[in-house]
C-alpha cells in the first residue's frame, strides 16, 4: 500500500476516530500506533549488507525505495479475527 493509498482510505472515516493497528490473524490482538518512520530514519540500521555490489539496494542508498513503517505502541486488548475479511 502506498502513501497515497493509505490516505485515500483514511479519508472516508471522521477526523477524531483513533486508528488502531489489528495484528496476528490466528490469535488478533489490538494494538496502539506509536507513529510513523521511514527506511531513511533507519539507515544506519540497514545501510550496507555486506555484499559490495554496485546496483545492490541494501548498499547503495540512492538505489533504495523507502517505504513507511506504521510502528506499534502497546497492546490494548483482544482482537477480531474477522477483521482480515472486512479490510478492504
């Protein structure tokens, strides 16, 4: 899903609902969103694999497509495993 994406389903619900994250469909559980980071944020984290090659993603930078990461607070409870058949 992109950014894009993302917003666009966001955009059909009110302003001042909380978003939650739903995860483990076998066993769901309910969790906060802690907030948002982007592969740049971890690049020291994930720079540099090893491998030396020139068009490899991992160790060059500008070959690398970032992706947004939706980051998990806590857990809040129990989740529906029916949730997986109503996303859309």
């Amino acid at each position: 899903m992109t950014v894009q994406e993302l917003k666009d389903r966001l955009e059909q619900f009110d302003d001042d609902m909380e978003v939650r994250l739903m995860t483990q469909e076998n066993y769901p559980f309910e969790n906060s969103i802690t907030g948002l980071c982007e592969t740049r944020d971890l690049a020291s984290e994930l720079d540099e694999c090893g491998c030396e090659e020139e068009d490899c993603p991992d160790c060059n930078p500008e070959k690398k497509k970032s992706v947004v990461f939706i980051v998990e607070g806590r857990q809040l409870g129990y989740g529906n495993s029916s949730a997986w058949g109503a996303a859309y």
